[in-house]
C-alpha cells in the first residue's frame, strides 16, 4: 500500500509515549496539520493530485514514493478518519468506505471465490441477510445460516472451504449476543476468518479483534457521525488482512467516503464518547422502566442482569448498549397504534442518532423475510428497536410509557 502522509506535518500524538485513554485517542489520534497549522482537521475536497515530474508520477504508482493518488483510494482526510479509526479499535489498519453495506460487503466478497462457503448468524441486518442469500450464491458461493448463540450449530456448518464467518453481536434487532471467542476459535479451526458488525456495541463497550475476530466492520453513519448528516463505513484489521483482502478491492472498485464526510466522521469521533456513555445510561434507565409495563411482553437489554445471556455479556462487553429491544402485546397493530402515539421518540429506520428514534423491523428492515424467516431470526410482529438518544431520560421515558398507555 503506498504511504500517503508526505507533504504534511505528521500526528499531533506522535512525541507522547505513554498509551492515551479512548477519550483523548477520539480527540488527536491520526491528526495531520498542513503548513497552515490548523486546529481542526483540514477539509481535502480533491479528486487527484499533481507530480513535479512523470517520473515522480511513476515512483508513486509503483509505491516507490510516498504521497496521494487518486481520492477513490488515496484522500489525507479520509486516511486522518482511518487512522484515528484504527487507534480506536485497537487495529493496525483500517479502510473507509462509502456506508456501512459497504464495508460489510466488501469485507466478505473480497475474501471469496466461486466455490467457497460462508458461514453466518441468521440474526442479521436485512441487508446483510440479502448479502449471504441472495448475492453471495449468484457468484457460485455457498452459504449456511446457523443460530448464531448455538456453538454446536457453528461447529457442525463449517467445512474445508468456509473462507470466512459473519456476525452481529448484539445482532440487529433483537440484541441476542453471539460468543466471538467461541466462534473465532470454530472458523479458525478450518482456516476461516471472522467478520464482526460491531456497530450496536460501538468501539466503546466491545473489542471484536481482541477476542480472537480477524475484521470488524462499522456504519459510521450510527454512532460514529450519530447525528444523522452523513453516510459511512470502515473496515478494521490486521495490516495483513487489510493488504491481502481489502485495499485492492476498494482501490479497484471504487466504494470510497467522500473527504467530506470522512471530515464530518472526524467531528463526530471527537465527541462519540460522550454521547454514547450518556446515550448507554439513558437506555439502562428506558430498560429498566419499561420492562415491567403491562403492554410490554418482553424487553431485551444488554445491560440487563435478566438478558438471556447476561454471563457471555460481562465476559465480552464492557457495557450495555445504546439500544433496547421490546415487544408490545398486540402484534402489529398494536405496535403502530404505540409508535404513532409517541412525541418526543421519532419513528425512523436509524439508529445510534442524538435523537431517539424506534423502528418497526418486520416492517421495515426485515420486511422483504417471510413470517417463517423472520420468526427465525426473532423479528415478531410486536418487535420493536428503540435507539436512545440523548433527551433527558425522564423525558423519554414519559414519552414511551404515555405511548403505551394509550395502546
């Protein structure tokens, strides 16, 4: 991979020698300054660069010399939100892409050929489910859907040709946790590599890499720029794993975050602890609440000591999350009969936002499954995801127990 920092000063962390808080890694970690000495990181809206000389050109497309090329690969403000990315999570690289099915995408098509297998959790995003179904056997790729909390099952999918394994945890939308250790152990046993959406624990409360993943793939358009201006994705791993599979395939087929809004990432960066500390608080409180509401059948929350896998959470997670599952009596009338009543909550299909929204997954992001497929993956007609944001928790949780009041 040709290195892209010439030109500019350099890390602003670089002289500090003792390791530096998740907060204060959010804030500097990947800085560059230009010659103008900036405070925030500068804006690099452009497409190419210009050379002094052809054979300058041709050294740095050799990756002879160091410097920028073209932004569909090589942009200094997406490489600052990268880099900063990657000291977050705790990697050795990482690569933006345009938005989170981006990163999700190429994070396994770049790993596979016809006649491989993938295993994956059956509780996915819907999005991520069409990926496995739908697209990955068009190309002659095999895939197996097993219960992402059953090791057994895991055990008993994969084969000689598993390339690599794919996992929500806490999957979307239902916060069931799958055992990454567990599951890490099972692929790399034939070889396979382990992807992780990590997106409903954010880099805060979960480290995927340290327990044994080989890649973890985000939305940057949820929590990291989590309010709701920009689209996003990042693909995080070994410098290894990122040359071998990921920069070649980005660089060739072009899934690139704008500079703009890997500059809006970066602002986002700066302030993600806080937000999703208060934001996690907030959902403990909204869990809490709510769980004993008669309207309500049944309330998931990773925080919770009644989470069907409260142990696995505390060995693997360092908090809850800033989402909680619920499901309202009545199926789906009742369900829209409670989001229409709701105020403050807006009704939307995102999440990890500064603002709280709820979704209706079978009717939404699960909608395109059967009833058969989606009681497979948990999805009820009840089920409803709501990602708290940043009201005051009293507040939310009038609003929410008004709304089901009058369901």
């Amino acid at each position: 991979m040709t290195r892209r920092r010439a030109g500019l000063v350099g890390e602003t962390i670089v002289a500090i020698n003792r390791p530096l808080h998740p907060e204060s890694r959010l804030v500097h970690a990947g800085s560059l300054r230009s010659q103008f000495g900036e405070t925030s990181e500068a804006m690099f809206l452009t497409q190419g660069h210009v050379y002094e000389t052809a054979e300058e050109c041709e050294a740095r497309f050799r990756g002879e010399s160091q410097g920028y090329l073209y932004a569909r690969f090589s942009n200094p403000t997406v490489e600052m939100f990268e880099q900063r990315m990657a000291a977050l999570e705790g990697a050795e690289a990482a690569r933006a892409t345009a938005s989170g099915m981006a990163a999700v995408t190429a994070a396994i098509l770049a790993q596979v050929s016809a006649g491989d297998h993938v295993v994956a959790a059956k509780a996915l995003f819907g999005s991520s489910r069409w990926l496995t179904d739908e697209l990955l056997p068009r190309y002659g790729v095999e895939t197996t859907l097993v219960d992402g909390e059953d090791l057994d099952q895991w055990r008993a999918a994969v084969r000689p040709t598993t390339k690599t394994a794919l996992i929500e945890s806490p999957a979307n939308p239902t916060l069931s946790i799958v055992d990454i250790a567990g599951v890490a152990e099972i692929v790399h046993s034939v070889g396979a590599s382990l992807v992780v959406d990590n997106v409903f624990a954010t880099p805060l409360w979960q480290s995927p890499l340290e327990l044994g993943a080989d890649c973890v793939v985000y939305s940057t358009t949820k929590h990291i720029d989590g309010q709701g201006r920009c689209l996003g994705g990042v693909i995080l791993g070994a410098e290894a794993f990122i040359q071998a599979h990921i920069f070649n395939f980005l660089r060739q087929t072009g899934p690139a975050m704008s500079p703009f809004n890997a500059w809006v990432m970066l602002k986002g960066l700066e302030t993600l602890a806080v937000r999703v500390r208060q934001q996690t608080a907030s959902a403990g409180a909204v869990a809490d609440a709510l769980a004993s509401h008669p309207r309500v059948s049944k309330l998931i929350y990773p925080g919770r000591a009644d989470h069907p896998q409260a142990e696995l959470i505390a060995r693997q997670m360092r908090a809850g999350s800033t989402l909680v599952a619920l499901e309202v009596k009545g199926g789906k009338e009742a369900a829209f009969r409670f989001m229409n009543a709701l105020s403050l909550v807006k009704i939307s299909n995102n999440l990890g936002d500064a603002k709280s929204l709820i979704t209706h997954p079978a009717t939404t992001t699960h909608q395109r499954f059967d009833d058969a497929a989606r009681a497979a993956m948990g999805v009820s007609d009840g089920l409803l995801r709501l990602s708290v944001g940043l009201e005051h928790a009293d507040d939310l949780i009038a609003d929410l127990t008004d709304a089901l009041d009058r369901t």
